[in-house]
C-alpha cells in the first residue's frame, strides 16, 4: 500500500518531531524541512500528498514559500501552521493559495482531522474523472481549467475552490457558514459577506452573458448551483 506523503516545514526542532512521530504513527510518510528555502526545493523536486507550512520560517518566510509554490504547483494541499493571532497573515496565506490553517497550539486529533478532510478530497475527484460538470460548464480539476460553451474562464484560486464547493455539492443549498468552513478554513476570522463578494465575482465570470445562471441564490439560507436537468 503507497501510503500519503506528508512534508512538514518547522523550524522549531521539537515540534517537528513530534509531528514527524505522530504522522508516521498514522502511516504517513513524511520528511521534515527547517527553513524555507529547504522546503521549496524539496516540494520542487518531489511529489507530496499534503505539506504542512510553518508561517515563521528562517531563510525564506511560510508565505513566500507558498507564493513561489502556487506559481507551478497550484494542487497540493498546504496546511498553514502558525503562532500568531493576527487575521492579516491568515487571510494573506488563504488568498496566496493555502488550504487550511491551524494556530499554535493546537490538538493533534485537530490537525489529523484537517489531513484526513483535505487527503480525502483527490480521491473523491478520481471517482469522477478528475472533471465536474453542470450543463456547459464544465471544470478540469487536475489543470483546474474551467469552460463554459467551450470558453475559457480564468479564476482566482479562491473563486476556482469556491466553485469546486459548490459543484461537488451540487442541487444542495449550502449556508455562507459552511462555505467559509469548506473554502475559507474553520478558523476563518471576518464577516460572512466574503461568500457573498466571492459569489459575485463568480456571477461575474461565469454566468454573466447565458440565457442559464447555474448559481442560484436561496433567500434566508445560501447558495447553491443547480442542474437544470433536475
């Protein structure tokens, strides 16, 4: 059995052996990076099923190293591991492209959790042919390309995952809270408009122009896209 390859990128020498035990304990595969620059060659020269990022890092900073990662590598679940309490650095590592992020300290049954959620999201998109669709709309989750009527749409990293949300849950209302949950991360700290402005910019590129909006807005409740075959 090919078990999941997990990089840990700490600084902090205790730490990241403990995450090494503990990950290895669960039948992980890990190695560990101390500074930044170890961490970008390392994720430059070998495949990882998920990467936990230290924000604090010598060398080159967590968010530097998720910028310059999100440049040729915009699939690999990055986790952000960081000390500190300001929304600023948060919300600069989600609209850099992280996918979560947990606050020192933190439980290790948490963080597992978050592993475990964001390993189990690629193979629920091999089961469907690495492609969501909904009419002429249609996405390449490996390229993360997305068509309509056979043009191309361009999107951010946060539209694109705020899409895929929507289309894995497709004909089912979700609430702006549990899209924050999904997109944003648990700890997300703001006000829930964001799905609102986010859900705009969607419209925007995606059904403005078609006879057919497939994002439909549900009053009181939230969002959801709908088929229009149902």
């Amino acid at each position: 059995m090919n078990h999941p390859s997990i990089l840990i990128v700490e600084d902090e020498a205790k730490l990241s052996r403990v995450l090494e035990l503990e990950l290895q304990y669960e039948h992980y595969r890990t190695e560990i990076a101390a500074n930044g620059k170890e961490a970008l060659r390392l994720i430059e020269e070998k495949e990882w099923d998920l990467v936990l990022l230290d924000i604090m890092l010598p060398e080159l900073s967590g968010l530097e190293v998720l910028r310059r990662v999100r440049r040729f590598d915009e699939g690999t679940p990055i986790i952000l591991l960081t000390a500190r309490d300001q929304v600023h650095d948060k919300v600069s590592g989600l609209d850099l492209g992280a996918n979560d992020y947990i606050t020192k300290p933190f439980q290790l049954e948490e963080l597992l959790a978050r592993i475990r959620a964001h390993l189990r999201k690629p193979t629920t998109d091999k089961t469907i042919g690495r492609e969501l669709s909904v009419g002429d709309l249609h996405v390449n989750l490996d390229r993360r390309e997305v068509m309509r009527s056979d043009k191309a749409i361009e999107l951010t990293p946060r539209e694109f995952d705020l899409l895929i949300c929507l289309l894995h849950n497709k004909n089912i209302v979700l609430s702006r809270e549990k899209l924050i949950e999904n997109v944003w991360g648990y700890d997300y700290v703001g006000e829930t408009n964001v799905v609102d402005v986010y859900v705009r910019y969607l419209r925007q590129k995606i059904d403005k122009g078609y006879d057919i909006a497939y994002i439909q807005t549900v009053r009181g409740v939230g969002y959801t896209i709908k088929d229009r075959k149902q």
